[in-house]
C-alpha cells in the first residue's frame, strides 16, 4: 500500500508557456521566463518536524537550597562524629572498661542506624514497584498489549506471593492463564481475585475513620483537638490503606506518599461535586441548628473520607478496570444519610 502523494506549491509560469506536467524530484532546477529558476528542495526536515514542539532548554538557576541543605548536614555529620570520638577517648582516658562500652554502644547505633536506612530503602522502592506496576496496566489496556498483559498479572501475583489468604486466587490465574486471550478480562480477572478482598478492606478502613473523625471533632471541645486528631486519622488511615495493599512506607515512603494522595485530591477535587458532598453539606441545615460542632463533625468526617479515597487511588496496584470506583457515598453513606434524615425530621416541625 503507496502513501498517498503529498500536496505541493507550486510558482505558474506567465501565460503562454508550458507548465511542467509533473513536479520535478527533489534538487532539480525548473527555468521559467525572464531568467527565473526554481530550485525543488527536499521537504523531509520540515514535514518531520512539522507539529512537534522545540524543546526549550531550562534555564540554568543554581540549586542554592540543595547546597544549603548538603552543607548543614555535612557540617552537623562532622559535628556528631568529632563528638562521638571525643567522647569514646575521654571515657578511655578515664576508664578503658567504659570505652570499651561506647564502642558497643557505637556499633550497636550504627547497625540500627543501617536497618532503619534500609527499611527506608526498601519501602520507596516497594512503592515505585506499585506505582510502575499501575503504569504498566494502563499502558496495556490502551496499547492492548496481551504480552504486557500476562507480564502485569505475573508482577501483580508476585506482590502478593506472601499473603497465604491469597493463595487460592493466585492458583485460580495461573490455572486460567492460556484460556484468557484478551487484554481488558485478563487484567479485569486478575482484579477481581486479588484486589476485590483488598477494596473491601480499604474501604472498610475509610469508612470507620471517617466515622471516628466525625464523632471526635463533634465532641471535642477545642479546635485544636480537632485539628490535631484530623491530622493523626489521616496519617493512620494512609498508612492502613498502604499496608492492605502490599506497600511498607517508613518515614520518607510515607511522605512520598501523601504528597502523591494531597495532589491526587487536588486534581480530583477536594469536594466531589459528582457525589452530591455539596448538596450533603449544605442538607445539614439541622445539624448545623442543633450543634455547630455536629455540623463541623460530619464535613470533618466527609472531608476524610475524600482523602481517603485518593489514598486509596494511589496505593492500588491496578487502576478500576471492570470494578467501579469507589464513590464518596461507599465509604461515608452513614454520614450523608444522617444528614439528609436530619433535614426530613426537621420539616414537619
């Protein structure tokens, strides 16, 4: 199959010559009257690069707040030894006995220190494999890579290997491996044995914090305390939702991921218009007359909820393929229908 001829423009020549019948090839010359010469140039470059954006190199700002950061810590590294190795002298000059405990005590600090950089290392790195493992389903199901496919369910096993309670969905997979020959059922399939057990738990998890924070803030008595528990519940509940499925932050894991649930919240929306929050809110007319800090309880409590959901978005391992996301009504049902109930009871007064 030829490529269809590409449009051309051409100079006419004065009436009364003849006009060429063909366009001439590339880097030829064609005379026309009065001394003219067109030149045919090859337009490879410019259709190659037609439509594509010209990179624009960054410019170059010195990373000062790097090496602010590198430099104190460098210095206060420095600090920290030179007064550990005073220290351990003095204590030999005093008594070698008591050097030789620092010395335990030095190496003993220095292994957990080792442990805890691991644990760090290897939770960002258990979370960038679930991350890769979500990009790597979506570009399959767009690509309908059947290859890439099986390579997803394979890595999605793999994460749960060590879970006995999913044993028997794994067996299941590699039992129905070469009778499923399409991309959407394989990844579909693979969903709902491993991750259906999963979505319950996570949304089980959402809906009772969501409870808890709604409770606590209606019966503090001090904002602050209401800020405060809001604060420990949402870290709790990320860190929950990570463990159910399959991630093991440590400190900068966990960070790393909140921030990616704070910017997925940000992209959705902090208030999910689709699932009537603002109609729910604004339908606790009668919490609001009853106790100001009843209504403050159910918008905390609602508000968690929408975090929880985006933690959960961004700790599954695949994207909602054939199962329906879950909506704000899953998780914080009891909240929404307390107010709406309340406004019912409210009429007829």
């Amino acid at each position: 199959m030829t490529d269809a001829p590409k449009p051309r423009a051409f100079r006419l020549p004065p009436a009364g010559t003849q006009a060429p019948t063909a366009p001439p090839p590339p880097g030829t010359e064609t005379a026309l009257p009065d001394g003219i010469r067109v030149v045919e140039e090859p337009f490879e470059i410019v259709e190659a690069a037609d439509g594509v954006a010209v990179p624009v190199a960054p410019r170059a700002r010195a990373p000062w707040a790097a090496m602010l950061l590198s430099a104190l810590g460098g210095l206060a590294s420095l600090g920290i030894g030179l007064a550990v190795e005073r220290l351990i002298a003095d204590l030999f000059s005093a008594a070698p006995w008591l050097g030789i405990v620092a010395l335990v005590l030095l190496a003993v600090a220095v292994v957990a220190l080792l442990a805890i950089v691991w644990r760090e290392v290897a939770g960002v790195l258990r979370e960038r494999r679930i991350e890769a493992l979500r990009e790597e389903a979506l570009d399959a199901l767009r690509s309908r890579d059947h290859s890439a496919a099986k390579s997803v369910v394979r890595k999605l096993s793999g994460l749960y290997a060590g879970r006995p309670a999913a044993s028997a969905a794994r067996a299941r997979l590699a039992a129905l491996d070469d009778q499923i020959l399409d991309v959407e059922d394989r990844i579909g399939i693979a969903e709902a044995e491993l991750l259906a057990s999963l979505d319950r738990a996570a949304k089980a998890a959402v809906a009772e914090t969501a409870k808890q924070v709604s409770a606590v803030t209606a019966l503090s008595p001090r904002a602050i305390v209401d800020v405060g528990f809001v604060i420990f519940a949402g870290v709790r509940l990320l860190r929950r939702i990570a463990t159910i499925y399959g991630g093991r932050p440590g400190l900068f894991g966990f960070l790393r991921l909140a921030r990616a649930a704070l910017a997925h919240l940000a992209v959705t929306g902090s208030v999910a218009v689709g699932d009537s929050l603002v109609q729910s809110v604004l339908g606790l007319g009668v919490a609001a007359r009853i106790s100001a800090k009843l209504g403050e309880g159910v918008l905390n409590g609602l508000m968690t909820a929408r975090f929880g959901l985006a933690a959960l978005a961004v700790c599954r391992p695949l994207p909602f393929t054939r199962e329906p996301a879950p909506r704000l009504g899953d998780v914080a049902g009891e909240l929404l229908r307390g107010g709406g109930d309340g406004e019912e009871r409210d009429g007829p007064r």
